[in-house]
C-alpha cells in the first residue's frame, strides 16, 4: 500500500485510461449520484481529496 494514484477505468473495455495523482495511498472512493465527482480517502494522510 504505498500508491498516491487512483486509476481511471473505460467501463466498456476494461483498460485504465489514466491515473490521477490525489495523495498519500488512497484507500477507499465514492462517487456522487450525479456521476460527476469522485471522493477518495487517504489513509496516509487522514484526508479526503
């Protein structure tokens, strides 16, 4: 566990697009119902980003 990055995944084929940097190993993400903002926590660091 010592990522800083979350993966951003094309639903329809699978493959990682990218990758974010947020911060000090990101544990734990959720995505508001409007699908627009993703929230990661930090477990590194004790914060959201």
């Amino acid at each position: 566990m010592s990522e800083d990055t979350v993966s951003v995944v094309n639903l329809d084929t699978m493959k990682e697009e990218k990758r974010i940097k947020v911060g000090a190993t990101p544990v734990t993400t959720g995505v508001t119902s409007d699908g627009k903002t993703l929230v990661a926590t930090l477990y590194g660091e004790n914060a959201l980003f």
